[in-house]
C-alpha cells in the first residue's frame, strides 16, 4: 500500500472510530454531553499527524454532533476537536524527543477555550458557559487517559512524521 493510500484509508478509519466513540456513550450535562471521544481525537492525531488529525477528528466529532441532535455544535466542535488534534499533532511533530503528555494539555486548553468562546456567543452570556468548562476538562482528561494507555500498542500504525 502506497502512502497516499495508507494516509486516506487511515484518515477515514480515525473519522469512523472518532464518530462512534463520540457517539457510543454518552453522558448529558446542561449543555451537551460527556463522551469518549476526544481518546480518538488525540489517536487521530498521533497516528496521523496535525493535518491528517484535524480532518479526523473534525469531521469524525462533528458528524456525532450532527448525528446526535446537537446541530448547533457542529462547527464549534469541528474548530475544537480540530484545534485539539492539530495542536497535538504539531507539537508532537514538532518536539519528537518529548513525552507527548507534554503536548496533551496545550491542545485541552485549546479545545475547551474555543468551546467557551462559541457558548459566549451563542447564548451571549460569559458566565453560563462557565458552568461546562470543568466537563470539558474532564473530557479532555479522560481523553489523555485513553491515549496514554493505546498510543504505545499502536505505534506502529503510525505514518511516517513529514519534516518541517
């Protein structure tokens, strides 16, 4: 298999698990929801690298929200989980010698600041959004638990880091 090809058919492999991790559980908060998901954003990122990862996790998380009833966050999350995946995937490109738990919270604050900031303007209230900040922590945490626990078992599906 080529690389391109390897690239594209990994590509849609993380967007399917993104999707079904995001959808499979799912735990309500006031705004939305606590779910799996963001384990597979991060893989998508260290399997993928930042772009490969952002288009992933994107469109993977984006279409759960679509998928799942929450319309209106379907462009919040696609910036978010892209934000989240590209940050990852760059840093961890950019700083290979590093302990990629180093670049897991960079790309947590990312998320949660871009979730923040579209509640702000979408319920034109900078308190109330304020009330899912420490969900999406959590959400974030639970991700750095997941691909703290897989990313060494897939390591070798790993595409080759392109030079920057």
């Amino acid at each position: 298999m080529n690389d391109q090809t390897k690239k594209i058919t990994y590509t849609a492999l993380m967007m399917a698990l993104t999707f079904v991790m995001t959808s499979l559980v799912k735990i309500p908060i006031p705004n939305g929801y606590i779910h799996l998901g963001d384990g597979a954003v991060l893989l998508s990122a260290y399997i993928l690298g930042p772009w490969g990862g952002l288009i992933a996790a994107g469109i993977g998380s984006a279409s759960a929200d679509y998928f799942g009833g929450y319309g209106a966050y379907v462009l919040p999350t696609f910036i978010a989980k892209g934000a989240m995946a590209f940050i990852f995937g760059y840093l961890m490109k950019r700083f290979p010698a590093k302990n990629i738990l180093f670049f897991l919270f960079p790309a947590i604050i990312a998320m949660i600041a871009v979730y923040y900031v579209s509640e702000v303007i979408m319920y034109g209230s900078l308190m109330g959004p304020l009330l899912n900040v420490p969900f999406n922590a959590l959400q974030g945490v639970v991700g750095v638990v997941i691909v703290t626990i897989l990313h060494k078992p897939l390591e070798r599906f790993r595409l080759k880091p392109i030079k920057l």
